[in-house]
C-alpha cells in the first residue's frame, strides 16, 4: 500500500511540475526578419514582374496565387488570401477544361475560408475532368471530412492504394480521430507519417505534420511530448507562428503561467496580427477575474472576426462567445443554424443543439442531440454542451457522465470552460 501512495504522489507531483521555460523559448520572441516571408515577397516580386511583361500569363498568375496564399500563413493578412482567390479564378477562366490544378487551388482556398460547400462543388468538377486524380481524391477526403460525410470521406480514403504513404497516414488519423474517437491511434499514425518525411528535407511539411503531432499530443495530455514538438518546429523555423501559440497555450493551461503566456501572445500579436489572439488573451483574463481586460479582448475578437472577409472563419468562437458569455441566445442559435446548413457536422450540431437548450427548447435540444451528436462527436466541447443540455433537461445521471468525460480534456477546453465544467458537477 506504502509502493502505490508513494506511485501516486510521484505522479501528482510531476503533473503539477511546469512544462514550459522561457529560456527554451525566449530566443524566438525577439524581433528578428522573417526569412520565410522575405524569401516569399522576392518571388512575389520576381512573378509580377513577369505578369508586367506580359498580362494574362497564366502561369505567372498561378504562382502569385501560391504565394498569396503561402504569405497568409505568415502574415495573417485575410486579404492575400482573396487576392489569390481572385487570381486562380481567372486562371480557371482559362484552362478549366483542361486541367483540375485550379479547381484543387480554389478548393483549397475556400477550406481555409470555411466555404467547404464551395470546396466541393470544385472538388466535384476536378474528379469530373479526371486528371491528376489521385492529388483530387486526397483533397476529396479533405473536403468530405469538413463536410462531416463520413461516407464520403472513407470511401476517398479506401481508393489510396498504398496504406503506407505519409498521404494516407495523415488522412486516416484524421479519420481515427474525427469520427471514431481513437486519439491513440491517431497519434500512432501521425508519428509513422512523421518518420516518412523527417529525412526528405522538407521544411515546411515537417513543421506542418510536427506541429500537428504536438496539437495531438496535448490533447491527449502528453505535455512533455507535445512541448517538445513545438520546440522542435521553431528550431526549424523560427517563425512558424502556430508553435509558439502551442507554448503559449501550454504555458497558459496546464502550467498557469499566466504572465509568461501573455508575453509570447504579445509578441504574436505583433508579428501575426489575426483575432486569434484576443481570445486567447480574453481567456487570461477572465481567469484573472481582470473584467475590464476581458471586455476589451472580447469587444476586439468580435469586431475583428466580424469582418465579412473572414466568413465563417470564426464561427465556432463567436457561437461559444454569443452562448455562454454574452448570452446571447438568439445569436447564438443563428451562428448555430447557419454553420449546419453549410457544414452539417456532429460538432456544429452540437451547437445547434446547445443553442436550442439556451432559447428555452430544451426537449428539441435532447432529440438534436441524441439524433445527431451523442456517440458520432468526441470533441470536448461537444460533450459539454451534452452535459449541459442534459443539466437543463433534469438529468442529473447523464449530465454527469458528459461532463466528467469532458473534464478529462481540461487542458483543452481551457481553465474557463474547466473551471465552469468544476463547479457545474458540485451541483449534480
């Protein structure tokens, strides 16, 4: 009995031991020139040259749209991504008939932008054109899974025919993960894809798929794991901007190190301006109970992410916003309401029927569940909402089966929605 208490404070003890350390980090928040972004404004520059010399080259336009759309991802100007979106649409103009290239460009583009069923529909013409086939039904998968069809989405999956491809690896854990709820798996084949790519010299696929790894990691509470991964990214690019925000977040959510988490926010926000980073620094502040400062971020994330050029871009955050901290109950429901009609997945079902249960439905909020959430939707969000709803339904039994789920993903949600999910189950 002495062996297991000893286990279990050994245990405890480690998970309540910080994870992150600025000096680990500290070299990546001064403000050096981003090569990658220089690197891509000297082939801006070299291809609208090109384009000068001779308007309505296609291939010049092509590659301006690439690198618009690479720029984004560095700079965070949504504008660059409407610019490359305007300029593949004339290239398509063009060669529509004869290559899916475009039709798979735009596809693209409109996942970034949450327009998935516009991202179908030009899925749909490049599988009907028929070439290159196999680049269309990986994006094909993409899309389907956006879309929330399963169906689809494994049926694009079983056509690939080797199974051991870094293609097919990262697709089906996405699969593994999505819709049947295995993050273990998940994260088992993110790592063989990893090993595929680690010596192809490939910076940019390897920050991807890492960083991805690291997101996966911590979502299923391996920190250390997950903290070296991010490391392993900014060691490779200094500026790959959505690591830095992992650290931040992990700073922030298992080590409570509120301060040094607002530093590398800061510094974020400075070198990638997009509205991500009010909300993260709205979450700050209310654990901090600093009021005027939440307000403030709050006010910020809603009048940034209400710009029509983002779209449905931030749907998701508005909809938590609108529900459970403005209360906004109308609101809420016609975020909810639009995000099904364009993307019917469990999750934004799982929206619709939390909004349902904050207008007073609450009966219709049970049946869109238990018709369309409960056991095809395993985001901790997800299982809140059910807890909630069931809550509100009198339920006590299941709302706590929900809601203790949910709570093993407290590094996820956040201290806010885990402090909300803590003093939720004093009440059952």
């Amino acid at each position: 009995m002495k062996y297991i208490y000893l286990s279990l404070l050994i245990i405890l003890t480690a998970c309540q031991q910080p994870i992150t350390n600025p000096k680990d980090y500290s070299r990546y928040l001064q403000p050096t020139q981003n090569t990658r972004l220089q690197q891509i404004d000297e082939e801006l520059g070299f291809w609208q040259n090109k384009l000068n010399k001779a308007p309505g080259d296609i291939i010049s336009e092509n590659k301006i749209a690439g690198l618009y759309t690479r720029r984004f991802s560095y700079s965070g100007n949504i504008n660059e991504i409407h610019c490359a979106d305007s300029l593949y649409r004339q290239v398509n103009y063009l060669n529509h008939t004869t290559s899916s290239g475009t039709f798979r460009s735009l596809a693209a583009n409109c996942i970034t932008q949450h327009r998935f069923l516009q991202a179908k529909q030009y899925i749909d013409s490049a599988l009907a054109l028929g070439d290159d086939k196999y680049l269309t039904v990986l994006m094909e998968f993409d899309v389907a899974m956006e879309l929330g069809d399963k169906y689809r989405a494994k049926k694009a999956l079983n056509s690939i025919t080797d199974k051991s491809s870094f293609d097919y690896l990262i697709r089906q854990a996405k699969y593994k993960d999505h819709v049947e709820g295995d993050l273990d798996a998940a994260i088992s084949l993110m790592e063989m894809a990893c090993d595929k790519i680690k010596d192809t010299h490939n910076p940019s696929l390897y920050c991807w798929i890492r960083s991805n790894l690291g997101d996966f990691y911590g979502h299923a509470n391996r920190y250390q794991l997950s903290y070296k991964c991010y490391l392993d990214v900014l060691a490779t690019d200094p500026h790959y901007y959505h690591a830095l925000k992992g650290i931040a977040w992990l700073a922030f959510s298992h080590d409570k190190d509120v301060a040094n988490a607002r530093k590398i926010v800061a510094y974020l926000k400075l070198r990638h301006p997009v509205p991500d980073y009010d909300l993260l620094l709205s979450q700050m502040a209310a654990v901090e109970k600093d009021s005027i400062q939440y307000k403030q971020h709050i006010t910020a994330f809603m009048a940034a992410t209400g710009n029509r050029l983002y779209g449905g871009m931030y749907n998701k955050y508005r909809f938590n916003i609108e529900a459970n901290d403005m209360n906004d109950a109308a609101g809420s429901l016609h975020i909810a309401l639009e995000e099904v009609a364009h993307r019917p997945t469990p999750e934004a079902y799982s929206w619709l029927a939390w909004a349902y249960c904050r207008n007073g439905q609450v009966s219709k909020a049970i049946t869109t569940a238990q018709a369309h959430v409960i056991g095809k939707c395993f985001e901790p969000g997800a299982l809140f909402y059910l807890g909630k709803i069931y809550q509100a339904g009198g339920d006590n039994a299941k709302a706590r089966k929900y809601l203790t789920t949910a709570q093993e993903s407290s590094y996820e949600l956040g201290p806010v929605i885990s402090g909300r999910i803590a003093e939720t189950l004093k009440t059952l």
